[in-house]
C-alpha cells in the first residue's frame, strides 16, 4: 500500500498544483480583463472627450454666428426704423414749415445764420413764402440783400456775396445736420422700450 499511498499522494499533489495553476491562470485572466476594461474605459473616455471638445467648439462657432446674425438683423432693423423715420420727418417738412412756431422760429434761424457770415455782405434766399418774415429782418441790415428763389424749400439760405461762405438753414439741411444726434437719441430711446 505504500506504493498506492505514494501514488495517491502523487495524483492529490499533482491535482493540488493543477488547482493553484488555474487559480493562477484566473487570477490572471481577471487582472488581465480588469486592466483591458480599464484601458478601455480610458480609451472611450478620451475619444468621448475629443468629441465632447469637438463639439463645444462647433457650437461655439454656431453661436456666435447667430449672434452675429442675430446682431446684424437687429441693427439692420433699427437702420429701417431710422430710415422710416426721417423719411416720415422729411415729408412732414412742408406741414411744419406752415405753422406758427416755425415762422417764430425762422427769425432765430436768420441771425444764427447772420452770425457765421461775420458781417460780411450777403444775400439771404429763400422761398417768395418766407419772404414777409424775412423781409423786415433783412432790412435792419444794411450789407445783406433778400433774393427769391423759389427752388428753396422751407428755410432760408445765407451766404457771402462772393460765396464764399453759405449758411443753409433750411428746414431740411437742418434736419439732415442733426440726423447723427437724432439717430443715438433714436436707438436709446428704442433701448428703452426694448430693456
């Protein structure tokens, strides 16, 4: 019976060694698994995050262009308004020049005119309309000579004699030299409706 608890002994070794090879070989298998799992899992993050990045950076581009879209229609349509709005002014000229306030006025805007002539003499135009409240004004000054030209809209015109120097005041040289100050006044106005 040695012989057979020699051989015995052998095999339960032998299965022992066997048993402890495959616990090894496991082992290793699920340290092998784990760590391509865990290369994985890092490899799909990284690429995720390159897509991710990718991504914002598109949408960062996108957005921006549709501000600027979005900025560009917007100024496009405060232009329009601006645009509408002196057109609307313009055609009221004719209405505004008929009233009272303005032939008060047109003696205000025949010395602011005077003033930029310094003295010198001149011509004032303007239209046979404007001509009885000009008249008595141009008559106080002795350099000056009143002419009827009836191309003129509302307003009046000076200038020097030899023209040199003209001072146009009529209604719509004077609403075209405040059209950049009308137009910041405009659009803040227009930001305060809109805020």
């Amino acid at each position: 019976m040695a012989l057979a608890d020699l051989i015995a002994r052998l095999e339960q070794d032998a299965d022992s060694q066997v048993q402890a090879i495959r616990r090894q070989a496991d082992d290793a298998v699920r340290a092998i698994n784990a760590a391509a799992d865990q290369a994985l899992a890092e490899a799909t993050a990284q690429h995720l995050e390159r897509r991710r990045a990718e991504r914002q950076a598109v949408l960062r581009h996108a957005l921006a262009d549709a501000r600027r879209s979005a900025r560009a229609d917007e100024l496009a349509a405060r232009h329009a308004l601006f645009a509408r709005i002196l057109r609307r002014a313009h055609a009221l000229l004719p209405e505004v020049a008929l009233s009272e306030a303005y032939s008060r006025a047109l003696a205000t805007h025949f010395t602011e005119a005077l003033s930029y002539l310094e003295g010198l003499p001149c011509r004032v135009r303007c239209a046979r309309a404007w001509e009885p409240v000009l008249q008595p004004l141009v008559a106080r000054h002795a350099d000056a000579l009143l002419e009827i030209d009836e191309s003129l809209g509302p307003g009046l015109i000076a200038e020097t004699l030899d023209g040199a120097v003209v001072v146009d005041n009529t209604l719509a040289a004077r609403l075209n030299r405040r059209e950049r100050r009308l137009a910041v006044e405009l659009m803040a106005e227009v930001n305060r409706g809109v805020a």
